[in-house]
C-alpha cells in the first residue's frame, strides 16, 4: 500500500470512529498521527470530565489506553492504564484496532 493510500486509509477509519462516538455524546479532543514513526498514533476522547487516551505503536504493534478524570488545564489527570493489546505477531487491519479503541472509550466514559 501506498503511503498516500495508508494515510488516507487512517484517517478515513479515524473519522468513522469519531462518527460512531459522536453518536454517545463522545469527542475527540486531540489527535496526533506519526506516519514516519512507523504510522503511529496517539488520540483523546471523552467527554467534560472523562478521557481516554489510546496510543498506537506502529512499530511494536502495541495498542495502550489510559483513562481519567479531566483536570482545570483539561489534561487527563491521575490517567490509570485500562487496556493494553499486542498486535505485533499478526498483520492487523485499522478496523480491527479502532473497533477496540472505540470499545474501551465508551467502556470508560460511559459514567461521566
């Protein structure tokens, strides 16, 4: 795949799971995407008082999220890790990542 059709490929997936979160109430607050780090990346969503940051290691295949409260800066405080996935020992398909990264920030922000 190309690195035009890679990239596009992400970022029409990302889209899709800010679709399907908005639904809830859920918003991406930030999104960091790292195509020359082995096509990493780094999301925040939630709501006002609860986030959930998942990153993506492109190159170890590693899924992490960490969740929390939402400080006065509106940084996640006290972030305590919630999941943690390896994907390095098979190829695996955005859909796959962001269908479980979609499932843990609704696991996380559904109280708040």
């Amino acid at each position: 795949m190309s690195d035009a059709a890679y990239s596009l490929a992400l970022l029409n997936a990302i889209a899709g799971l800010a679709t399907r979160l908005s639904v809830d109430g859920v918003a991406i607050y930030r999104l960091r995407y790292d195509y020359p780090a082995f096509g990493s990346w780094e999301l925040v969503a939630g709501r006002r008082k609860a986030r959930v940051r998942i990153t993506w290691d492109g190159q170890d295949g590693h899924l992490r999220a960490e969740a929390g409260s939402v400080d006065a800066a509106g940084a996640i405080a006290a972030a305590r890790p919630v999941a943690d996935r390896d994907y390095s020992r098979r190829r695996t398909e955005h859909a796959e990542i962001l269908n479980f990264a979609y499932a843990t920030i609704r696991q996380h922000t559904a109280a708040a």
